[in-house]
C-alpha cells in the first residue's frame, strides 16, 4: 500500500501557498476564488471588457465582465483575473475584495417600537386583513394610505417601512399595474437585500416577482415603452420631484439600459438622481439606488466606448461627484 511523505506533503503544500494555483501566482491567488464560466447560448451570453492590473509574475490581467444581449453589455457580473489560454480560451478566477466569511444575519431591528400607533392604524390593520384573505388587490390602497404614515416617522429603509413598501409593489403587480410594480420592486428589491439580507425570504420574494412582472410584458423594449408612457402620465399629473415620478423615471432608466439605449438610460437616470438629490438629499436610501444605477450604465458605457454613450457618462460626472454624495455608490 502506498503511503504519503509527509516531508514531500508540507512542501507541496508550501509551494503551492508560495506560487499559487497553477497557473496563476501566489498573490492573484490569494486575491481571487476559483471560478468557471457559465455556459450560454442564444442571444443571451457574456463578454469581457477592459484589460487592467497585468501581473508581471503569472502574466494575469483583471478584465470586467457583462452579460450581454446581442452581443449588447446590459448589466456587470463581476471582476475577473484572466489567463488567455490560446484563441477564446482562458482560464479565470473572480477577484475578491476580502476573504469570504459565512456570516449569519439577525432579524433587522426597526425603530417601529417608538411608535405602536402604526401598527395600530386602521388602515394598516384593514391592509393586513385584506392580505390575510388573499386579497392584496383590495389591501393595495390601505396599504398606499398607510406607507405614507410610516414614511413620516420611520426612516425609506427601516424594516417595517420596506416590508410595506413590498406589499405596495406585490399589489400592483396583482391588478396587472405590471410598470410601476417594476418600479416599485426595482426600489425596494436593493434595499432589502442590504437590510435583511440577498437571501432573506422578503427579497428572494420581491426578486421573484419583479421577474414575473417581466415576463408578463414581453422584454426591454416593451418594458421601455410601457414605463415611457408611465412616465409622461406621471410628468403632466405630479409635481417634478413627486417620489413616484423618480421612481418610474429611474426603472425607465434601467428599462433602457437593458434594451442597449446606453445614452438614453444615463441621461434618464442622471435627472432622477439629480431630482431625488434635491429632494430627499444626496444620502437618502431612494437616492441611492438611484445612483448606483447611474454609476453601473456609466461602467457599461465606459466598456463599451461609444461617443455618445461617453459624452453622456461626462455629462453625469458632476451628479456622482456632489458635494455629499456618497461614496459607496
């Protein structure tokens, strides 16, 4: 029976810590996790753009890549070490910020504890009732009336305000009101992965429903056009900086970056953001979505480097710049 050289087993296991997994070097190693690509077909697939932080030891550059449609960037998946490997072939790791840590999420804490009368409202409690009997279409409204009450006290992204606001988004989208269901989930969804967590049933919820909201009108370009009349309605009947225009305006933006209108989805989210801005200030939760959706079609416009799709990207520069922006986004 064969037997293992401990000796030969702590070396082997030194150089690899010292070189890294082949044939990548030890510190593209340690900056990186295994990775393998996903097959696609069809119009749908992907492509890297940029070519950046070229490694001098493993000859491994970072390049960013999109998922594309017709060969058009729509959104950014992630960051990537790569080695060519001959023709379209290569091998590649996903670059990491830090080490990955399983981390176990409590239960959001809202500040609804210093004010019971919210839960106590009857409109709330009829909303409730409604949602209970299966009825969300009859508890939408009462929902809508008691939103307005949280929002005056409790912070866009506190527990109990996002939990409202996902019933308000699943009730539109159960009177077939398919684009402002968009809206609504697109807002909502970021923010409650970050509160409550990616996995958390309330967000794998909103997700699932935003794709069914989707399905129902047919893809981008149908999306784009039903959120552009939306929009104009809401244009002639709000004020400019009504919560509801910015959040149509900003879905309509997306709307359009997902259909390839890379210059028309800057310029459509550079007003929302410039509008939430002046209206809820640059650190706002809403605001926020807002311009990191900005900043990922800057990002797809910058890959794919066309002149107007740039100019657009200059022109917005100074709304992700502001004084008080955040700089996370």
């Amino acid at each position: 029976m064969a037997t293992t050289n401990p000796k030969q087993t702590r070396m082997g296991r030194m150089n690899e810590e010292r070189r890294g997994v082949y044939p990548f070097c030890g510190p593209c190693t340690t900056s990186s996790v295994a990775w393998r690509a996903a097959d696609t077909a069809g119009p749908m697939g992907n492509r890297f753009y940029g070519h950046q932080d070229v490694c001098e030891s493993c000859g491994s550059s970072v390049r960013t890549l999109y998922s594309t449609i017709f060969w058009i960037p729509v959104s950014k998946v992630g960051r990537y070490r790569i080695i060519p490997t001959g023709g379209r072939s290569y091998i590649g790791r996903k670059v990491v910020a830090r080490t990955i840590e399983t981390v176990v999420r409590r239960e959001p804490v809202s500040a609804l504890a210093h004010y019971p009368e919210l839960d106590g409202d009857p409109a709330y409690k009829q909303a409730e009732a409604y949602w209970d009997e299966s009825e969300p279409g009859q508890a939408l409204p009462f929902y809508q009336s008691a939103l307005v009450d949280r929002e005056k006290v409790l912070a866009a992204d506190d527990p109990a305000t996002l939990r409202v606001r996902l019933r308000v988004a699943q009730g539109l989208l159960a009177t077939a009101n398919y684009g402002r269901a968009i809206a609504w989930f697109e807002l909502v969804t970021p923010q409650l992965a970050d509160v409550f967590g990616p996995n958390h049933a309330l967000t794998r919820a909103a997700t699932e429903a935003a794709t069914g909201a989707r399905l129902m009108i047919g893809g981008p370009r149908s999306e784009a056009q039903l959120l552009t009349n939306i929009v104009a309605v809401d244009e002639k009947d709000l004020e400019p900086r009504d919560p509801q225009l910015l959040r149509d305006r900003a879905a309509l933006g997306r709307a359009f970056l997902a259909g390839g209108e890379i210059a028309a989805a800057i310029e459509t989210l550079a007003r929302t953001v410039g509008d939430a801005a002046a209206a809820f200030g640059p650190s706002h939760p809403d605001t926020r979505i807002y311009r990191t959706a900005l900043v990922e079609a800057c990002d797809v416009a910058e890959a794919r480097g066309k002149r107007r799709d740039l100019q657009a990207v200059e022109a917005a520069q100074p709304l992700l710049n502001a004084e008080g922006a955040p700089t996370g986004t």
